[in-house]
C-alpha cells in the first residue's frame, strides 16, 4: 500500500509518501494522487524530520526507497554517505562513482532526488565552492548548510 501525508513546518509544506514500509518520496512539491493517511512510519519520518532540522539529529534511521534509474540511484546512494557538516562539490561526487566526466548527470540525479534532506543533496556544492541549484531553492539549500555546520561544530 501506498500512502501520503502533509504536514506545514518552517521550511514549508513538506509531503512524506510511504510505500511497503519504506519512504519513497519526502518533497516540498505536490506527489501524485494516494491514499492520505497519517501512518505510524509516516510520524516517525515526520518527527525524525523534525528533530533533524532542530539540531537533534544528524542521521536518519528510516528505509528509503527512492524510484529512479541505476545511475540516479547510484548518485544517491553516494550522497547519502557525505557526513552531517560536510559538502562535497558535483565533480567529487562523480569521481566517488567511477565516472568522473558526469558533473552535469549528477546535478541532474541531484534534482530528480526524490527524498530530499534525508538524501542530503543540499551537501553538494559547485567546485568553486559556490552553492548552486537546489529544488528547495538556493536559500533553503544555505540555512540547511549553515544549520549543519552550526550543530556540527558544536
């Protein structure tokens, strides 16, 4: 079974859909139409969200199941291992993967990257160091960044 949920947070309506026990989507846009329920996995997606953007939580202990191609999911899984606080630029991500020519492919996992913060493609940052492209928006992308680095220095 498929289900969504919305909730409004400081950072806007954000949408958590869950598929067999597993988080396929976490978005600020409009997901396809579901069965809307608030599930147990569902507020537990929500309150580990939550606790993250408080600075209570660096990782996130949910499954996720993003759908995309081999490629996509590859970028994903590379972003997800890029540690609370740090950022990584597009080419060192494409280097991690083995393809080190693909800087423009990975930007565009990055924006099809359907479960956004928890696939943390806010930590990747142009070579220059310049925070680019984000589906949240360049702000969003920034006060996550610094919230991070905030916490993390701590």
């Amino acid at each position: 079974m498929k289900f969504k949920f919305s909730y409004e947070i400081e950072i806007g309506k954000v949408t958590f859909v869950e598929e067999n026990g597993a988080l396929t989507h976490l978005t600020l846009a409009e997901v396809e139409e579901v069965e809307e329920r608030e599930t147990p996995f569902i507020q537990e997606s929500y309150e580990q969200l939550l606790a993250y953007l408080a600075g209570a939580r660096k990782t996130f202990n949910i499954p996720l199941a993003p759908q995309g191609t081999t490629f996509q999911k590859q970028v994903w899984q590379e972003l997800q291992k890029i540690p609370y606080g740090a950022t990584r630029s597009y080419k060192q991500i494409a280097e991690k993967i083995g393809n080190p020519k693909a800087c423009r492919a990975i930007g565009m996992a990055n924006n099809k990257n359907p479960i956004f913060i928890m696939i943390p493609c806010h930590r990747v940052i142009g070579t220059n160091g310049k925070l680019i492209g984000y589906g949240g928006g360049v702000a969003l992308k920034e006060q996550l960044l610094n919230m991070e680095q905030v916490q993390y220095n701590l």
